[in-house]
C-alpha cells in the first residue's frame, strides 16, 4: 500500500527516545523528510544516524519546547533544515515529576504550570507555527499525543492528566478552527508500550514479586494480575507508528478531531 508520504517533511518532537524513534523511523520508511527533536544531543543524533543508515532522510533540531524562547529557536531550526513541516507529531510531553506518581497534594503549583507548558504550550506554539504553511500548500496534519491519564481520572498525577487531558480538547478545537483547509488534526492515546523507561518498571516488578527476570516472563503476569489487557501483551512503539502513519497518509483525510486509542484494550469506557 502506498501511503504517499513521499517528500513530505514531518517534525516528531520528543523523537530521541521510545515511542517517538519508533515514531520517526517508520515516518522515514515512508518516504517522509524526518526532523528529529530532542534535549539531548547525544542521543538526538544517535536516532538521526540511525534513520540515516537505514537510508532515511533526516534532520535533527535541538531545545527544550516548553521553553518559548528556545521553542521559537526550534522552529527557525527546522525552517533553515526543511523549508516548513507538512506532518507535525507532538509526541513531546511528560510531567514534570508524573514519573513518581505523586499523590494530588503533593503536586505544588509550579509543578502544574510546567507540565502544562511541556504538553500543551509546546504543542500550541508549534501548531502556531506550522499552520501558516500547511494552510498555504492546502495540506498538513497535526497529530497530538495524549494519555490514558486524561480520560481515567486518578488521586495521583493530577498535573500531567489535565494537561493531558487539554491535548484531546484542543486537538477537537483546532481540527474544527482547520474546517475546509485540507488539515486534520488529531490525536493519539497509547496505552502500555514497550520502552526503556517500562522494560526498567518491569525489571523491578519481576523482583518485587516473583514474576521472572525477562520482559517477556514479567509481561504475562503484568498483563493479567496488574493491568489487564484484552489484547493479551504489551505494545510496541511500531503499533503506535503504524496508526501515525495512517493518520498522515491520504488514507487519513477523512479523520479529523478525533481521539484515537491505541493501549489494548486498556479503557474501560467508550471512547
């Protein structure tokens, strides 16, 4: 199947690590002109050499989006290296301590704002940015990453899920302020992805109880006794790229404004 991704050039923030390289390197398997961003150069570089040597097209840009001044740096990077972006993947994100989980009263204030800046204000400022752009050629899509978190209300990580949950409701908003330009925009929920940071959160569940010592030994009680999984295992970045894919492609122009979940069967409430 051709996707028609061809030359087209995508931006995937937070594309230096997890879901976001698995993001980038199926983009550039495509045909697309890959940009890709992280804060740290060392292994921002390291994903760019990778997509290189697979014979992708790629572009690296560096700074941290929350920022507004260095986000603006950001986007005057990707100007000089790819001219403008026709796909712009906001995978960037996190809380600023949700690795934690910390408990509501424990989040102060400042925490609040700064995830809020890591979510929401890079992405819109991003958006800000590309649009133009996208507006002018008559195509583009934008692709915001959100969470299960946003949906499933919890006592803990309280900051990162209603940023979270903003993703999902500007990414509405902005597909409707989109109506009639040839832009969709829309957004990704994943659920549990096989990444360094879980493959680390596995390792210690398996010693804590018994589980086993491999990823693969740990998943399948993990999958039944602690998060119960209908789909039976745990994603992979690629099943989250696949449906990225999807989405950029002209296979894609008929969905717009919508939240779609990618976690196995995680939600327990219709989407």
């Amino acid at each position: 199947m051709d996707l028609e991704l061809e030359g087209k050039r995508a931006l995937v923030t937070g594309s230096s690590s997890g879901i976001g390289i698995g993001v980038a390197e199926m983009l550039a398997e495509e045909g697309c002109i890959v940009v890709v961003h992280g804060r740290d150069e060392a292994r921002t570089r390291d994903t760019a050499e990778r997509i290189a040597a697979a014979g992708g097209k790629v572009e690296m840009v560096l700074g941290d989006l929350a920022d507004p001044a260095i986000c603006a740096d950001v986007v005057q990077q990707v100007e000089r290296a790819v001219g403008g972006i026709d796909i712009l993947v906001n995978n960037a994100g996190g809380g600023k301590n949700s690795r934690n989980n910390p408990a509501w009263f424990d989040v102060p204030w400042d925490d609040w704002t700064a995830t809020y800046e890591q979510n929401v204000g890079a992405s819109v400022r991003l958006i800000h940015a590309f649009v133009p752009g996208m507006k002018a050629q008559g195509w583009g899509r934008i692709i915001n990453f959100s969470s299960a978190a946003a949906t499933t209300a919890l006592a803990e990580i309280p900051d990162y899920a209603a940023a979270k949950a903003a993703m999902i409701n500007l990414t509405v908003s902005v597909s409707r302020a989109l109506s009639n330009t040839g832009i969709t925009a829309n957004t990704i929920t994943p659920g549990m992805i096989r990444t360094p940071v879980m493959e680390d959160w596995f390792k210690v569940l398996g010693e804590q109880n018994g589980w086993g010592e491999t990823f693969e030994e740990v998943e399948k009680f993990a999958v039944t006794e602690m998060i119960p999984l209908p789909a039976g295992f745990v994603g992979e970045p690629s099943d989250i790229a696949a449906t990225i894919c999807l989405l950029a492609s002209h296979y894609g122009r008929y969905i717009t404004g919508a939240n779609i979940r990618i976690d196995g069967g995680f939600a327990r409430h219709p989407n």
